[in-house]
C-alpha cells in the first residue's frame, strides 16, 4: 500500500490538468496561426503556446501535486493530507509553492511542446504509422523537458510543498548542501521512464481523440 501513497490526488487531477492545459496550447495555438488551422505551429509557436498553457494550468498543478507530495509521507492517505494541509494554514497551506510551480509549468511546458512539434514534424512519415509518431514525438517532449534543467526545480517544488523550506532559494540551498549537483538529480531514471512512456500515451491518446471529434463533426 505504502508504494501507492498518494496515488488519488493526481487520478483526480490528471484529467482536468490534462484538459486545461492542452485547451490552452491549442487556445494560443490558434491565436498565432491566424486562421491557418490546418498548418502546424512552428517551433517557435509551440514555444509560445506551451508557456502559455503552462501558465494558465500551473496553479491547478500546483494544488493536486502539493496533496500528493503531503500523502507520499503522512499515514493517512490523499483526503488526510488535504485536511491537513487545510487546518494548518487554510487556502495557503494547499498553495504553497504556487509561484514556484507556475513559472517552472510555464518553461516545462514550453520545452515540452516545442519539442514535440519539432518530433512530430521531423519524424518519417513513410515508414512511421501516425499513431506511433505521436507516441514517439510524445516520449521526446517528456525527455527533454526533464533533461537537463526540470527534474532539479522539481526537487526543490518537493520541498516547497512539504514546508520544509521557505522559499525555493533556501530549498536549492538545502539540496546543494546535502549533496552538490547529485542531489538535484534524485529519482533521475524511475522519473525519466515513467515520463517517456506516460507522455508518449498522453499524446498519442489525445491526438487520437481530436481525429475521431473531428471526423464525427464532418
């Protein structure tokens, strides 16, 4: 059970996150093609909507992400922790770290998508069935936005939730002081795999989804 701690707040809060955040992309995506719907953004495009995504989504994040982290090390599950947070300091207590979570949403996002147009639209396409392009463009943008600059502002996100820090410069500081650079990097493979694959899916059952809406509207 202990391997499951925390595992309810992002169930709960994958689809919502999911749903606002790509409405956003596709939201600002939309704004820079001007009419042009059909042609897929640039780089630089995806760039601009992916921060703008991150950003709307980033404080939704931040409240389902900041449960977990409680959950994973209290006894009493996902709605303990929430009940927790709550009677410690009210709305703040389930908040903390929302600054911090919606800038790095913000960049994270727009590595993320960038790096999947980039994929996508650079992938063969002779050789390739769509779907697993998609899947594969998807893994990369998971990839990259971990590696090499996420996964040590994630860390300090960590502690930012579990209060043991008061800002995200004396939660780096903390980190630094355990263990240099090695320690902004804990967890490196078990989150680099689970990203690769989860974002592969996440994509591939996205744009899957659009085709099948877009043709029952035909």
């Amino acid at each position: 059970v202990g391997l499951f701690s925390g595992v309810a707040s992002p169930l709960a809060g994958v689809t919502p996150y999911w749903m606002l955040n790509y409405w956003a992309y596709r939201l600002a995506c939309d704004a820079q093609l001007s009419g042009d719907q059909l042609r897929p953004p640039t780089v630089a495009e995806a760039s601009v909507s992916g921060m703008f995504s991150g950003l709307v989504s980033g404080g939704l994040r931040c409240l389902f992400d900041n449960v977990k982290a409680n959950a994973q090390v209290q006894s009493g599950g996902t709605w303990h922790a929430a009940q927790a947070l709550w009677r410690s300091d009210g709305p703040r207590g389930l908040c903390r770290g929302m600054s911090t979570t919606v800038v790095y949403n913000g960049f994270s996002q727009a590595i993320y998508y960038s790096t999947y147009e980039w994929f996508n639209a650079n992938l063969p396409t002779d050789t390739l069935n769509p779907a697993v392009r998609t899947f594969i463009a998807g893994a990369m943008a998971g990839l990259f936005r971990w590696v090499p600059f996420m996964l040590p502002v994630d860390i300090v996100r960590q502690r930012l939730y579990l209060g043991t820090s008061t800002s995200a410069m004396a939660a780096a500081r903390a980190i630094w002081a355990e263990g240099g650079t090695r320690a902004f990097y804990r967890g490196f493979w078990p989150t680099v795999l689970r990203s690769v694959f989860a974002n592969g899916a996440a994509l591939t059952g996205i744009t899957q989804t659009e085709k099948l809406l877009r043709a029952w509207r035909e």
